[in-house]
C-alpha cells in the first residue's frame, strides 16, 4: 500500500484534504483525527473532487472534509490526521489549533481578539490591567466569553506600579513610555507576572525601537500584531526567549484566474509542509484577521501562504512581517477566462455559493450569453462589475467615496504586485525584491497551469458597439485602470500610471 494525501485547510472548525492508495486507485482510504493524542473520529476519503479526478487521482472521490469543533477541548490542542489504522500522518498533517478562534473572536474587540490568540484564558488566571482604570478590557474580555478567574486594575496615577504577584497577566493599551514604565512594573514586584501584553499607539515602522527598549527591560521573544490604532505586543516572561524577530512570511494573495494557481503550486514545490492554504468551498468567504493569525501561530514553521480569502493586509501578523504578493490580469481576459473555467469544471463544484451565483444551464451556453447573464444579474455575483477593485478596496476601506483609490492605496503597500500578461518579467522581479527582503523563493521557472482555453468560442462580441459586450468593456472600467497603474508601476514607469 502506497499512500498519499494532503491536508488542505486546518482550522478549528474545518479540515479537509484527500488521501488514496497510489497502487490501488480503487481502494477507498480513511483518515484517523487524533486530538492530544486520542482517537477522536474515523473520516472517509470518498468526496468527489473534479481537480483530483483530472489530476489522475483515481476517479476523483478522495477527499474529505470534517469540523474538528465537537473533539477539541478548551483552549489550544495538538491534533493530527493519520491515515487510518498506521502512524503515518497525512501530508500536512498536524497542527496546534485554538478553540478561542471563532466568530466570536472575529467580532471582537481587536487587542483581545489578538491576545486570546496567544493567551491561555482559563477560569484558575489572574489578570491584571495596568491603565486609567476604566475597566474597558474586562468588559471585551467577558463579552468574548473569555474565562478568568480575578481581575484588578492599577493606574498610573503615581510613581511606581505594584502589581499583584499572583498576576498571570499585565495588560495595558495606555503605557505611558515603553522603557520606564516596565522598569517600574517588572523592578518593583516581587515575583514576576507570566505573560504581558501591551498596545501601542503607532505604527509598524516603530517595532525595531520598541523591540530594543523592551529588552532593554529583559523582555525578549517578544511577539507583534496589527491593530487597526496601533500595535499589539505580547510576551512570556518565563518561557524560552529568543531575541531574534521571526521570519517573514510571504503572503500570496490569490486572485482568481490571474495565475495564482501556478504561484502556489510553485510555493509549494519549494517549500513543502512550510507552505499553507487558506481557502474555503464558499467565493464569499473572508477571513478575518484573528482567524489568520491563529492559523499562523498554529503551525509556526510556516513562511507562505495562498489564499483566495484574505481581503485585508496588516503588516504584521502572528509575531511575522507580512509580506503581501499578488498578481493582476487584463480584466477582459480575466473575466472570459472566468467563464471558461465554471464551464469546464461546473460538474465538480461544490461551493453552494458558486453554483447560486451562475446560471443553471452554464455547460451549454456560449460565452456571450454566459456572459449577458452575469452582467444583467442584479445579484451580488462574481465578476460582474469591477472584480479585482473590489477585491482590495471592500473589505480594506469599505466606507471609501473612491473605491479605485482605496484598491491602490492598499496595493502600495504590497511587496510585489505582478502582471500576468508579463510572466516572465514580473517572476524576474518577484524573485529579487523576495530575495532583498530575506524571503525564501523558488528559483525555478512557473509553470502554466489551470487553462481552460479549449473552450473559449467566438468572443468577436466583445467590442463597445455590441449589447453585451458593452456592458462588459464598462463592468471592468476600473479594473481596467487598476490593471494599466500596475502595469506602469511593474515596468518603471510611475509617471504613466493613471
């Protein structure tokens, strides 16, 4: 027997992958869910997917897919997927997963969203809030149904701050000055509290500075996240330190039909178990931050990512410099393209929220009038107006009067921004700007994957005089413009950028 198998998504409430006998493509494999070293669940590979069908996978039912929620205890787990009945993990097969990370956490206030990510929350901790005694923290905390089991508040009204020694936990969003505020919290309590966490008010540009004064005060390891007004520090005082500042991790955002399959697959060619998915079968998903963060601190030795579902882009996140890479495609092309891959694979969809937003006779409509449906569709469909702008600008600055400007604005500050009409150039410069930022990149060519160009038909319709191919010209209107800024900004040419 000659298994194979691979998990593609690991959170808390979901996991799904596929796994099959490479000998006997016939023989239907099971999977064993171990959660803190107990056997929990026994879930078969049988789901029928159409991407493993064409990639020889057998006949394409091998995957499966679980929620994990009902097994795991409280707080954090160590849970693997092995194939049934051996100790062999399926690829990608294990991971730390928190049970602190649902929507709640999602909704929740954004520095106790963060600190439940790092913070074992248990109903035996004290915690101790160090600020202007407003109490603001422990309202978030209980309306996040975090348990503790005391908490005190000690202002900053005088000199030195003597927390209590039974304190597990000092948080703060109020410290006056990094430096001299820790010297009084650490230098004038007895005994140590075990973790801190902090909020600062200023930018990431400021995490070099702020990491040298916190060592400055033994505090070392320290981890960073975004906040949408500051920064998030969290530390452990008496675990194992390490003053160095984790990698970076290379975050592809994985714009449908713009190559990102190839990218991905390239990632994870070269980096193997270090390299993470984070997508879901639904188009309209979106992670929120806290949801990536624990992904992230749950496998620490990951340095990549793709996802179709990541729409905002702090630049830190789970103690990592996030490096954002994406790549933008003509949008007429990109939106034919689109089509011809619902029609090619619209037998194996399985994502509900796909198959609602196409028309139910897709295989056997033309691409003209596939394409007057989407655009005359008054729903909130795929592609029907201005996809990639609304990509980076709805969830990143959902309030903007300028959604053009709110995409580019959040596209400046990606460390790359390729072009897939310029492969070759744009990999060129992928490759160096990754190297100067002291990523980990593949030196390998891309490959050209997921076509779907054999069932592209006449597209002589796509001219401003035809009805529907009116529409279509002015449905990509900003895209169009968001794709020539790129383009120009790709080739060195600022000043034409629209």
């Amino acid at each position: 027997m000659a298994r194979i198998g691979w998990v593609d998504t690991f959170t808390a409430t979901r996991i799904s992958g596929w796994a099959a006998d490479d000998e006997n493509p016939s023989l239907e494999i099971s999977v064993d869910l171990f959660v803190n070293g107990t056997l929990a669940a026994t879930i078969p590979a049988n789901v029928f997917r159409d991407d493993l069908r064409l990639a020889g996978i057998g006949d394409g039912c091998k995957s499966f897919q679980f929620d994990p929620a009902p097994y795991l205890l409280s707080g954090w787990n160590d849970v693997q997927v092995k194939y049934s009945g051996s100790d062999i993990l399926v690829g990608r097969g294990q991971r730390r997963l928190n049970t602190q990370r649902p929507a709640v956490l999602a909704g929740a206030d954004p520095f106790i969203a963060a600190l439940a990510a790092y913070y074992p929350f248990s109903p035996n901790r004290h915690i101790c809030e160090v600020g202007q005694g407003y109490h603001g923290l422990r309202r978030a905390i209980r309306q996040a149904n975090l348990p503790f089991r005391t908490y005190t508040v000690r202002e900053w009204r005088h000199g030195n701050i003597h927390v209590p020694d039974t304190a597990d936990l000092i948080i703060s969003t109020a410290l006056p000055g990094v430096t001299e505020a820790l010297h009084r919290l650490l230098r004038h309590n007895s005994e140590r509290p075990r973790h801190l966490a902090f909020e600062f008010q200023c930018g990431p540009e400021a995490v070099p500075e702020i990491r040298r004064d916190l060592a400055g005060c033994g505090v070392t390891g320290v981890r960073f996240d975004s906040l949408p007004a500051g920064l998030f520090a969290f530390a452990e005082l008496r675990g194992i330190q390490t003053a160095e500042e984790p990698a970076p991790v290379l975050a592809h955002i994985h714009v449908p039909k713009c190559a990102g399959t190839s990218l991905r697959n390239l990632l994870e060619r070269h980096l193997g178990t270090k390299h993470m998915r984070l997508y879901v079968d639904d188009t309209y998903f979106v992670y929120a931050d806290s949801e990536v963060r624990i992904s992230l601190l749950s496998d620490p030795h990951v340095r990549a990512f793709s996802s179709h579902h990541v729409r905002r882009f702090p630049p830190w996140l789970a103690g990592h410099r996030m490096l954002y890479v994406t790549f933008l495609r003509d949008p007429v092309e990109q939106f034919v393209s689109y089509m011809t891959h619902i029609k090619k694979h619209y037998a194996g969809i399985t994502a509900q929220s796909l198959l609602e937003a196409v028309p139910p006779d897709t295989p056997r409509l033309g691409l003209r009038d596939f394409a007057k449906w989407l655009l005359t569709n008054e729903r909130d469909v795929p592609f029907r107006e201005n996809h990639n702008v609304n990509f980076f600008a709805r969830h990143t600055a959902p309030n903007a009067a300028d959604r053009l400007q709110a995409a580019k604005n959040a596209l400046e500050g990606f460390l790359f921004v390729g072009i897939t009409e310029c492969m070759d150039e744009s990999m060129r410069e992928l490759r160096a700007v990754a190297e100067s930022a002291g990523l980990d990149f593949p030196a390998e060519a891309i490959a050209v994957e997921n076509t779907s160009n054999e069932l592209r038909d006449d597209l002589s319709w796509i001219h401003p005089s035809d009805e529907v191919g009116s529409l279509l010209l002015r449905a990509v209107e900003l895209d169009r413009e968001l794709y020539d800024w790129a383009t120009a900004r790709l080739k060195g040419r600022p000043d034409q950028a629209p």
